[in-house]
C-alpha cells in the first residue's frame, strides 16, 4: 500500500525519479497562460522592461510518458503557444507548435531508501524560424542527460519527495545548463494531493553574447528559478485535475513573470 500511494502521488506529479509500469500510461493536457511586466537584469535584480513592456505565452501543452518496461519508460512533451510581446513602440505576435522534448527514464535501482533513475532527453525545435521577430524557442536542438532520486515518505507522512540533477548541451548560440529541481508531495485525502517545487537553470555562460531574440523567455544566457505550487483533485483511478501556479522567484538575463496552469490527467488504473 505504501508504495502504491507514492506511486500515484508521483504520477500526478510528472512521475519524478518513478517509471511507469510496463504497458501503463500516462498523459497530462495543460492550459496555460504566462504573463511578464518585469525582468532580471544582469545582476538578477528585478527591473522594469523598456517601454512599459509585456510579454504573454498562451499554450496547450500535452505530455505523456509509456512504460516500456516496469524500469523504461519513454517521454514526449508537446506544445501548441500564442505569444504577444508589446511596449509603448511596438507589437509583435506570433503562434505555432513550440520545441519537442523526446526522452526515456530508466530506473537504477530501488529499495526501501528510495529510487535511482536516469533520464535523457533530446528537445527538438518546433515549425517556427529562430530568425523570427518573436521566436517560439531558441530554433535549435538540446540533448540532456539527468539523475532523479525519489522516496516514499510513508509512514511518517502520506507522501514523497525528489530530486533531480542534470546537465543540458545546447547546440548554437544558447549557453549550456545545469538544471536542478527539488520537489515535495503530499496527499491531504484519498482524493486532493499537494505539491510544491523549486525548479531550477544555471547557465554555464558559454552562449553567444549578441543577443537579438525578441522572446525574453528565450535568451542565450539566463539563470532562472522558478517555484511551482499545484493543488491537484483525483476524479477516479484514472482521471484527475490540478491546478497550479508557478512564479519565477529569481533569475539572470531572462523575463520575471508567474505561469498559472489548469491540467486534466489520465494514467492507466
């Protein structure tokens, strides 16, 4: 029972350092909308954007994990965006599919001290040019190689925790990452889950230092920390809803704006 209970918490939570069992499936359908009047500057100080700017992203996203086996599971996250990036001088718009991630997680080893899973991930760039006056991505491609750790907190609580570290390649002009991320769950009922996570870039710096995107979301070299605080209601084994809102707490180079999301869930009972 224990591990099952962590189990479902950590599906509903983008699965963690957990696999899908083999055959199972899962996919997550998102709304969300981002919105930004601020920045980071190169200090990581919050300051105003030029010309009482504004940047929004509107976009359905759909992610959907499928387990190959009970210790492979394969991963695809695809997003459908509409941006807008206005100021006192101009606007620009733009809509269309954004990057694709394609990747797989392959648990190491588990026991009752908790999972060890690799994970590896390719992000493929969408059908937009990166020379566009407001790109929906970097236009370019990025390899990642990342380790996960999850345990059950059962008995202690009805939850769990994780933790992630990887390091993303990124080809072009975009400077490489370190990405970090640090997530606990809990279940208040059979029924409302909780979750909150600090998701985390360190750019290495080694980007282009020219810089023309007209995305403030898509720099060259940015740190960025972002806190995500979701409500979730499981409808039945298989279905369920989250809620979720997600503000970015610090950063370098990139936009400072707060990402709200309305998600429904299906994963195999």
């Amino acid at each position: 029972m224990p591990v099952l209970l962590v189990a479902v918490s950590a599906a509903t939570a983008f699965a963690g350092a957990w696999t899908e069992p083999r055959g199972a499936f899962y996919e997550k359908l998102s709304y969300n909308y981002y919105y930004a009047h601020e920045t980071f500057d190169g200090g990581g100080n919050r300051a105003g954007t030029a010309g009482n700017g504004k940047f929004t992203d509107n976009n359905i996203s759909n992610y959907a994990e499928y387990g190959l086996t009970d210790d492979l599971t394969v991963i695809n996250a695809l997003t459908y965006k509409w941006l807008e990036n206005e100021n006192d001088d101009s606007r620009a718009t733009a809509a269309g599919i954004g990057d694709v991630d394609l990747g797989a997680r392959y648990k190491l080893h588990e026991s009752h001290a908790g999972i060890v899973s690799a994970q590896v991930l390719v992000k493929i760039p969408g059908t937009y040019g990166k020379s566009d006056p407001l790109p929906l991505g970097n236009g370019q491609v990025d390899a990642e190689l990342r380790f996960l750790y999850g345990r059950s907190l059962y008995p202690f609580i009805p939850g769990y925790a994780n933790v992630e570290l990887g390091y993303r390649w990124r080809t072009d002009g975009p400077a490489d990452e370190l990405r970090y991320l640090a997530e606990f769950g809990l279940d208040f009922t059979k029924s409302v889950y909780g979750r909150v996570k600090l998701d985390g870039i360190y750019s290495m710096d080694n980007g282009r230092k020219l810089d023309g995107s007209g995305n403030p979301t898509a720099t060259n070299n940015f740190d960025l920390g972002k806190l995500d605080v979701a409500v979730g209601y499981k409808i039945g084994p298989a279905w369920g809803l989250e809620l979720s809102c997600r503000p970015d707490i610090y950063g370098q180079n990139t936009a400072a704006g707060t990402n709200y999301s309305l998600a429904v869930y299906y994963k195999t009972p």
